[in-house]
C-alpha cells in the first residue's frame, strides 16, 4: 500500500540522500543545540536559527517554494514550518524546541535558591550552569553569570552558586554545554532534548519542500515543564495551538517526536560504556508514560510498521520501541485525534544526569524517516486503508 502512496515522490530518496548527510546533519544540530532556549524563549533563540537555516537553504538552491515559517504561529509561542497550500493538512509533525531550565529565587548566603521548569533527573553534585537575561537591544536572551548549579544530597534542592550577586528574580538558568560530534564512535554530546528531533524535522521540511507536500512541522515552546503534577503542567505550547485550531483544520494524524531515555553500561569505574540502541536507527512506539501519555491505536500501528518494512527495504533503519518511553506533546494531540504516532531516536540523560548523548546515524534516519512518513500521508487512499481518514 505504501508504495502505491509513494508513487509521485520517485525523486525523493535521490533528494533525501543529497541533503540529509551525516554533516549538514550535524551543523544543523550544533546551532539548534548551542542556542539556549528556556522554555517560553523557544521563538526569537533557537527560532531565530531556524529561520537563519532555511534563508541559507534557500540561498544556496536547496529550499523550494513550498515553504513559509512563522516565529511566533497563531501567538502561541511555536515555530512552524508550514508546507504547501492546503489550509487542511492531512499531516502535523511535532518536536519541541525549548530546553529545561530553572528560576532564581532572591540569593540566600551567597547562592540562588533555584526552582525547576521541568522534571528534575538529577542526582547530587555540580554542574556547569548559566543565568541568561533578555536584552532589549538585540530581543533575545544574553549570558548573565556563569556558575555551577549545585544539587543537595536529596536530588530535590539545587542552588545556582555564582560571583554574579545582583541576579533578579526568575532569572533563567539553563545546564551549559557544547555540541560535540565523536567520528569515532557516532556519538552526539550536548543539548539533544529535543534539538535533535527539531533539527530532523527542519531537514525533512528542507528536503519536502521541493515536492508537492501539505504538511505543519510544529517546533514547541514549553513542552517542558513540572511533569509530575499532571498532564496539564507541561506540553502547554502544543495545547495552545490546538485550542486555536478550528476543529474542521485539525489534521488527520499527528506525529511526535522526542528523545526515547535508555539506560546506559556502565563499566566499574563508574564511566559510560556504550547506549543500547545508539546508532540502530530511528524508533517508533505504542504508547508512553505507561498509557498516561500517547497512545497509537493498532490501525495506525499497522502503518507504522508497514512504514518501517519499507524503510528498512531501502536501507533507513527506523524500529519499534519496545521498552519505556516518556511523555511528550503527544498528550496534547491525543485531545485532538486519536492517530497519533510516537516518533523518537535512542539516547541519553536528556536531563543533564550527565552530558545528553545520541548518535548521528540515528538523527540522519530519523530526518528520512520523518521525510517518507509525512509523504505517505499525503496520499488519501493510505489514509482510508489504515482507518486515518
């Protein structure tokens, strides 16, 4: 069925294997994940360097005219990349552009007590930090102070310790890290959560561009946030987007796409021997957060693992999830159409555990894998064969 549905994209694995390359991959990655993007800053930080990527698409002959980008969508907050003309897109492909951040309190002996914006994995110990202010001459956040965030033997409290000592309150401080690419082994080190899954998304805009696509890529602001108090605590960006969707724009499937956490070796001196999965292609799954997030009806499952069989068959590897897998925006789509698909890639301490990790064999078969699925969507018969129409 889903070759019957691919039948007018002949060129796209030829254009696909021109542009989403381990390198242009990476350089993508490396400015997305090098640009501190508290939640709630998502549009004019790391929005402004998706718009930076597809003008230097479009510069250098890559992007095609079927493409818009609004910073700020609907005054939600989300960066979205619209494809095509239809107001109706049959297809909407999400990943969220904010990372995990905290808020200062007033210093108390010598240190900024800190509260957390997302659901804290830590455990005690100190960790290279950053406090980031907005300035209104360039509208975008700068550095403030450098630090160290410093968690307690509870892992509940850290504290923000700093030389800076006039920080205002609710300053914003983010885990500070650098991009890394290890050619030897693959792996990718730094902010991955969720500028991976982001910059899949902007490679698979740049490569449908040029063909008849009608497709929403949504880049979420404040899909972080305090997880453990219940769904309506986080993935708030998303929801603010569909709140302002009339019903009748709404699309016929969703995607979602995040880092999927695995538990890494360690060896016995405690150092990082290897991430299961890393670098085995990209992954989809059934449900999350034990059914209180996403959850894929076995229609939709059908497709996806038709969609898999045909990407393995050409070389991209995308495989089914089996083990856990966090919630996301996915519980927001879910209050917008049951079909809704678990996209993600192996990695990790997405939460600064220690450096966030994944491999750029994963982010290259993710971005195809991204590219083929919103494709096939495109076709109504694959739609009304798996009960998505």
């Amino acid at each position: 069925m889903i070759g019957e549905a691919l039948k007018s994209y002949t060129q796209l694995y030829t254009h696909m294997e021109s542009l989403i390359t381990p390198e242009a991959s990476f350089t993508a990655f490396k400015r997305l994940a090098d640009t501190y993007a508290p939640t709630l800053s998502a549009r004019y930080t790391r929005g402004e360097v998706v718009r930076n990527i597809l003008e230097e698409s479009k510069s250098e002959g890559a992007l095609g005219d079927n493409v818009d980008l609004d910073l700020n969508y609907r005054k939600t907050g989300n960066v979205c990349i619209t494809l095509g003309e239809q107001s109706r897109k049959p297809i909407w492909a999400f990943a969220h552009l904010d990372n995990i951040s905290y808020l200062t309190g007033p210093i108390e002996n010598g240190v900024y007590p800190l509260t957390a914006f997302h659901e804290p994995r830590i455990t005690p110990g100190e960790r290279d930090g950053l406090a980031l202010l907005y300035d209104e001459q360039s509208q975008n956040l700068v550095s403030a102070a450098k630090g160290m965030i410093v968690t307690g033997e509870d892992s509940n409290n850290s504290v923000f310790k700093t030389d800076i000592t006039d920080l205002p309150p609710a300053t914003r401080v983010v885990f500070q890290t650098a991009a890394e690419w290890d050619k030897g082994t693959g792996m990718l080190y730094g902010s991955v959560d969720d500028a991976f899954g982001c910059t899949a998304l902007v490679m698979s805009a740049i490569v449908l561009s040029a063909f008849d696509v009608d497709a929403l890529i949504v880049l979420t602001d404040e899909e972080e946030g305090v997880v453990g108090v219940g769904n309506t605590a986080f993935a708030r960006g998303s929801q603010r987007l569909i709140s302002r969707t009339d019903p009748k724009q709404l699309p016929a499937i969703m995607s979602v796409t995040d880092l999927h956490e695995r538990k890494p070796t360690i060896d016995d001196n405690g150092d990082v021997v290897a991430v299961p999965g890393c670098g085995d292609g990209a992954l989809f799954a059934g449900f999350a957060s034990g059914a209180r997030g996403g959850v894929t009806p076995p229609h939709v499952l059908s497709a996806m693992r038709e969609v898999s069989g045909l990407l393995n068959e050409k070389g991209i590897s995308m495989r089914e999830n089996e083990s856990y897998v966090s919630r996301s925006d996915c519980v927001s789509a879910m209050m917008a159409t049951q079909n809704v698909v678990l996209m993600g890639f192996p990695g990790a301490y997405s939460h600064f555990l220690r450096t966030p990790r994944a491999h750029i064999d994963d982010l290259v078969a993710l971005s195809k894998s991204l590219t083929v699925l919103i494709a096939a969507a495109q076709s109504s018969d694959w739609r009304k064969h798996y009960l998505i129409d």
